[in-house]
C-alpha cells in the first residue's frame, strides 16, 4: 500500500506522512493583532487574516489574506 501524503508524492519516497498545518483564521488586521498572528504562526498554525482596513498591519505577517470585514460571514 503507497504511503500517505498531504499532496501528491509530498514524502513517497521515504515513505513518510506529512501533516499540513492546522488552519486558523483571525478577524481583524490591525496593528495590535501583530503579535498575536506572529505567535499563532510560531506556534504552528497557518494565519489567514481577513480584514479590511486602510491599512491592514497584521496582513505583512499573515501566511494567507482575504480583504473583506470581519462581520461579513458571507465572504469570509
């Protein structure tokens, strides 16, 4: 039986399992947010941010980003 992978021959050849990182989505971009996304990627998770702000600070840490508000659940 071939290993399993989180994508298409991501570790086959030593037979490994690769995990991808649990996903976390934060509400809001703003500069006190920064800190809070950077130990949320320290500890693991894969950031995606969603905000729309002028200037959305915490977007240049985010490992992923949507421009929408926090308190549209439909584009979210």
């Amino acid at each position: 039986m071939p290993p399993i992978s989180a994508a298409p021959g991501a570790g086959a050849a030593a037979g490994r399992v690769e995990a991808m990182a649990p996903r976390l989505l934060i509400l809001g971009a703003g500069l006190g947010l920064v800190p809070r996304i950077r130990a949320a990627r320290a500890a693991g998770f894969h950031c995606i941010v969603a905000d729309d702000l002028p200037v959305p600070h915490g977007f240049a840490v985010a490992d992923a980003t949507l421009r929408a508000r926090p308190d549209d659940v439909a584009a979210l």
